[in-house]
C-alpha cells in the first residue's frame, strides 16, 4: 500500500490519479496541470483558486472540455449583450445561479440563439476563462474525478495554440518593494481608460489597421505592465478591478488576433455605428428629456431614470425599424411605452407597429388614437391613423383623419397624396 505521507518522493502527475488531490499553483501552474492530466487520460473537474477568483476546468479521457469561471465579466450573458445577440428582457429570465451551459441550452430551444452562434460565444468565452487562469502564478487547485460536466458541450478550442501564447509575468528575484505613488496614479489611470473603453480597440489602446506582429506586442506589454500577480500583495483593494480589466484585454486580444473573428466583430462595429446614426435621426420630443449628470472619476455609474431609458429605447426601437428588424423595433416602443405613457412618440410609433399585423389592429388603433389626443396638431401621427383606417376597409374615417392631417400641415405630402388617393 502506498503511504500518501511520502508526497514529495511523487511527482504532480502521479497525485493526480488520486480522488480529491490538491495543490499550489506556484508549484504546478495550470499550463503543467493540463499536460498532465492529458498524458493520464484522466476524467473529472479541476478546480482552481486565486484572490476569491474561481475557475472550473473539465476534461473527459484527458480531452479538454469545457472551462467556467465566478468573474462576472466572462459569464456567458455578459459575452451575449456586448455582442447584441440577445436582449437584456431575455436574459432576465435567468437568476445568478443557472449555469452559462444551461443558460445557452434554453435560449437556443426558445430560438433566440443559433446553436451555431451559441458555440461561437461559448468558445472565445472559455478561451478567455483558460487565458486568465493560465496567467495565475498564485492560488490553489483541486482535481476531482467523480465531478463531471452536467450539460453536453463540444467547443472548438485549439488548447495546443493557447499553451503556446502565454505571457506569463515572471517576479523578480527579490521581494518586490511597495509600488511607488506614481505607479498607483497610472493603475488608476488604466482602470479608467478601460472603464470608458467601448471597443476592443480602446481597450487594448490601437488603431483599428493595426497589424497582427504589433497586436501581439502590445498585449505582451499591457500583460507585464499590468498582470494581477504584479498587484496582489502592493494593491490588493484594487485587485478585483485589475482581474477584471486583464480578463477584458485578454477577451479582446483573443478577438481580435483572429483574423476571422476580427472581421466578424468590425462588421458588429459598423453596424452598431450605422444603428446610431439612424438613431439620431429619431423624431424628437417637444421637451428635451434630462440626461443623467457626469460622475467624478471612481464614483458609482449614474443610474437612468425610467423617462431616459424609455428614449433610449425609442431611439434604439427607431434604428432597429429603418434597419427593417420590425420585431426588435416593436419590443422596444412596447417598453418605452409601458415606462411613459404619456408621450405621443411613444404611442404613435407604437401604434403604427400594430397596425403591421391583423390581429393586433385594434391595440394599434388605440394606440394612435392616444398619440393624437396627446399631440392633436402632429399631422404624422394623423397620417398614420388614416392608413390603419384604409386598412381596415374604414374608409370614411380614413378620409376624415386625412384632411384633418392636412389642415394641420399643408405642407405635409404624405397626407395630401393619401386624401388624393382616398377620393
């Protein structure tokens, strides 16, 4: 029988073949512990801990699987809204607890997800998940060969590629002394810069035509400059922060180093920059809504009041109309209506999505009706009730509403080439 006391006289690999073993990742790093559980073909969850920081690794017959981690920003809801695949209303439906697995396996039977794009999202996420635990120089780890992965998942991850590109931060030979004053003011200054980031460009801090050579470079040198291992015992308030800037430069260096997915998120770029514009362009209120206030640096984000966010919503229900996406454009008047009633935007904008379907042109007519009393003079409004009423066959009230549209606005062609036409 083996006397497990006599750990030292064994090496990482052969304690891994045991139930529950355990260690220190300053002695075997992750990159290690892969290499060993793959030569083994070994099955089970590999557990690893660092600063409060979790990451779950699953392998089957010493095939990497699948990889999660505690870190909010590299949860799979959050990977779906920066990408705009699925709306926030959607993920309400799930709590903290549901697994990314689970989460995708619902969204994808309810037809909000592709299985296609879901494996897409999935794998640059685990990837992200692998890139910050293999950077751990400190922690703790954990192997468990009854644990197994609950949901079925097959990723497309080349692993051999990404144990090959670690920019790992080498400590210096002697105890590193206290980060001077300046060195905080520039961490400061980094976290700051990544908060007001918006792309993965900002992020990394490059022009968009730079070159895969000097991508890599920069990543090496935002990796030595600010690795969390550098801050762990100097900064530990600032630690959670540091963890999670890296994880977004390491998400959009895995992006954006792939010529594939580089192409496919400039594409997202210029499509969201296309949506702006055509939301700028939004009818605008007769009151200007009040904008949320600037906040010093540090301070907690602003919190939009329902009166903001339903014009952001209007204005995103507007581009998403003029893009011909009538079913986002619909849920998002919908909600703005809902947070305030009583602007006749809203309800007209509303109303004329109803009037696009046959079952709902009765909502819309009162829709439009309630836009109208609100807004008695806006002759577009008028002109979209006329349509709704020659729709459906009404063509008494069409015409009425028609030259009522045109004694508010005789200028307004649309509503002089609909009374022609309902003459």
């Amino acid at each position: 029988m083996i006397n497990l006391n006599l750990s030292c006289a064994f090496s990482a690999s052969l304690w891994l073949i045991y139930r529950g073993m355990n260690g220190q990742l300053s002695k075997q790093p992750l990159a290690e512990l892969i290499r060993d559980i793959s030569s083994k073909s070994l099955s089970g969850r590999l557990r690893l801990e660092h600063e409060r920081v979790q990451v779950v690794v699953y392998f089957d017959r010493g095939q990497f699987v699948y990889a999660a981690s505690n870190v909010r920003t590299l949860r799979v809801r959050e990977y779906l809204k920066k990408a705009e695949l699925v709306s926030e209303r959607d993920l309400a439906q799930f709590n903290e607890r549901v697994s990314d697995a689970a989460i995708v396996k619902v969204l994808c039977a309810q037809r909000l997800l592709s299985p296609e794009t879901a494996a897409e999202v999935q794998a640059r996420q685990v990837t992200d998940v692998l890139r910050l635990a293999l950077l751990w120089n400190e922690g703790t780890w954990d192997f468990d060969s009854r644990s197994h992965l609950a949901e079925q998942v097959n990723l497309k991850i080349d692993l051999g590629a990404l144990l090959q590109d670690i920019p790992t931060f080498v400590p210096p030979p002697v105890e590193p002394e206290p980060v001077p004053e300046t060195d905080q003011q520039d961490v400061e200054s980094f976290l700051a810069r990544l908060k007001n980031a918006r792309t993965h460009y900002d992020v990394l801090g490059v022009q968009r035509e730079i070159s895969a050579p000097d991508l890599k470079t920069v990543y090496y040198q935002l990796a030595r400059r600010y690795h969390p291992d550098r801050f762990r015992k100097t900064d530990a308030a600032l630690l959670p922060q540091i963890e999670s800037a890296f994880a977004r430069i390491t998400q959009a260096y895995d992006t954006l180093r792939d010529d594939q997915l580089r192409s496919s998120y400039d594409a997202k770029l210029a499509a969201r920059k296309k949506a702006e514009q055509l939301a700028d362009t939004a009818p605008k209120p007769s009151t200007p809504v009040s904008q949320p206030e600037p906040v010093a640096d540090g301070a907690a984000e602003p919190v939009m009041s329902a009166a903001q966010r339903a014009e952001t919503q209007f204005k995103e229900g507007f581009a998403a109309l003029e893009l011909g996406q009538k079913k986002a454009a619909l849920g998002l008047f919908a909600s703005a209506v809902r947070a305030v009633p009583n602007e006749p935007r809203y309800r007209a904008f509303y109303g004329q999505m109803l009037a696009g379907h046959e079952a709902t042109r009765r909502a819309a007519e009162a829709e439009l009706s309630a836009a109208i009393k609100l807004d008695p003079k806006n002759a577009e409004y008028r002109v979209m009730l006329a349509e709704l009423y020659r729709d459906l066959g009404l063509k008494l009230r069409a015409k009425g509403e028609a030259e009522r549209a045109v004694a508010a606005d005789p200028n307004n062609r649309k509503a002089r080439e609909l009374l022609q036409s309902l003459k």
